[in-house]
C-alpha cells in the first residue's frame, strides 16, 4: 500500500491511539488534531466547538480520520447526553466543512459512527441496507452521519464505520468485564439473550486500513465480526478463554439501577453482519468470538497483521 498523509482527529483516545500507531507502522503519515498549541509537524490545532479547522491546512492530505467523541459507556445525565452528541457532532461538522472549503481536499472522509445506529434489533440479521433504529444513540448516530454532508457534497468519499464492540482488554467493552470474571464472579447480563456485535481489534484496525484504499467503498461499513452471538455465548467464550465460570449473572434492573439509560444499551440486541466488509473482499482473521477473545487476552494482541493487505 503506497504511503498515505493522513490527518486523524480522536488519536488520543482508546481506538485513535491504537490506530495512529498501527498506521504509522505501515510507513503512513499521521497527522494529529490537537486543542492546545501543537507540538511539530505532527500536529495541526483545530477547535472544533467554535468550527475552527484552517481549510489550507488539509491541502495535500490524502486522508482525514474522525473518531473524535465523548465516552457513552457511563451513567447518562442530561448533561453527558448532550456532550455525547455534540462532540460528535461538532468536529465532524467542522471537518467536514475544512475539507470541502479545502483548496486541494483529501480523498477520503473516514468518520466514526456506531452499529448503536440500529437500534434494538431483536434476533434479526441488520446490515448496512436497514433503516436507522430508535433510542438516544440511533438519534445521535443518524445526525452525526448527516454532518459529514458538506464533505460528500464537495465529491470526496465519506465512509461511515459504524464499530460494534473492539475486543481489547485495555478499553471498551471487555475491559470492565475482564476483572469479575478473573476473580470468578462473571455472568451473563440481564437474560442474555440479546445479540453483541463484536469485533477483534486487530480485525477493527485492519479494516480501516483496508477502507483507506477502496475507492470503490463509500457510505456506512459495519466493522463488525462475521458471527454475532448472544450475550450468553460471548460470557461462556470469556470464561471458557480466562478457564473461569461464568455463574453469576447480573439482572437488568441492577443494571438499570447502576447504568441508568445508558443500561438500555447494554440490553439492546444487535445483530448485525458486516456486509459490506466481505462483499469488498475482506477476511477476518478472527471470525468467531473466541478466536477474538484469545487473541485479545491471551497472547494480549492489540493487532495482529490481517490478510486484507
């Protein structure tokens, strides 16, 4: 893959970190957005809350990366509700418009979205052809999309990787579960039987890579696993992989007690199968979940080189 310039916002965060890294690793250019005074020439200043972004200062870039966004995995006030929409989407507003106002804009628009875009899906299969679902996050994951339209406008590519759940055991959803079951006092939550989009983080960090270069690919991708499963079988994979049981399971209304709203998420069922990933050409290293889930805690693989090239 040739050698990209790449203008990432979110770098610092759990995926963005990972991610620069992985790229720059590959030999690609990665330029950070960054809030205070930048430190070099890896670095560019932007404020996103007031829609500063120097237009001139994307020309030549080959690529600009958003996974900028406030954490949801907390109890939801009022307040972090509205900080969880509009940091998501003011920077992507504000980037979108530096790249159309761009005198040589880059290529490709890879924006973060979520497979929370669906909504509670119940046992049905979603892919990237279903409508948007309903609750606080689809809400939020339908006006972030939109915001990239200044950018889609100018004809430059927007994808929209709508990430289910990396599998890392230094962020995200399994980190909060690693510690229980180790300690022997995991389980299924709520009834178990809704559905958990996972996907290995190596897997996660090889599709973006792979996106980066499909010119063919524009719209919303789910970077996803190949085979969803129930809340139940990812708890029995967890404890088969840390040889663990996984017998004390935590009811949904103590969830809702601790969680608030945001254990209407955690409840929620999604399904949903990364069509548009393999139809493009692109193989999971790990397509099951404890394939994934060994990779994550075992050999403690952030990522592992794919076979999507």
């Amino acid at each position: 893959m040739v050698s990209m310039r790449i203008v990432m916002a979110g770098a610092s965060g759990f995926l963005g970190s990972r991610l620069s890294r992985f790229l720059a690793s590959r030999g690609h250019d990665v330029i950070r957005l960054v809030r205070r005074d930048p430190c070099g020439g890896g670095e560019l200043v932007w404020h996103p809350r007031t829609g500063l972004l120097d237009p001139a200062a994307l020309a030549g870039t080959d690529a600009v990366i958003n996974l900028a966004g406030a954490g949801v995995a907390r109890r939801w006030t009022a307040g972090h509700k509205e900080i969880i929409r509009d940091s998501r989407v003011d920077t992507t507003t504000t980037l979108a418009r530096a790249i159309a106002a761009s005198p040589a804009s880059p290529a490709v628009l890879l924006n973060a979205s979520a497979v929370g875009y669906y909504g509670d899906t119940g046992d049905r299969h979603v892919d990237e052809h279903s409508p948007a679902g309903d609750g606080f996050l689809a809400g939020v994951c339908r006006v972030w999309e939109a915001a990239t339209r200044p950018a889609e406008d100018a004809g430059v590519r927007v994808v929209h990787l709508r990430t289910g759940y990396p599998l890392s055991p230094d962020g995200g959803l399994l980190k909060p579960l690693v510690l229980p079951f180790r300690l022997g006092a995991g389980g299924r939550l709520g009834g178990g039987g809704q559905y958990w989009p996972w996907i290995a983080l190596g897997d996660w960090l090889e599709a973006v890579r792979f996106l980066l270069r499909r010119d063919d690919v524009a719209g919303p991708v789910n970077l996803v696993g190949p085979h969803p499963v129930t809340n139940t079988e990812f708890t029995a994979a967890l404890a088969q992989v840390l040889h663990r049981p996984a017998v004390l399971p935590v009811p949904g209304p103590a969830l809702r007690l601790v969680l608030g709203e945001f254990a209407t998420e955690v409840l929620a069922s999604q399904r949903v199968l990364p069509t548009v990933l393999t139809g493009a050409g692109f193989e999971f290293r790990h397509r099951d979940v404890e394939s994934a889930l060994r990779a994550a805690l075992t050999a403690g693989v952030d990522a592992a080189p794919g076979s999507a090239g």
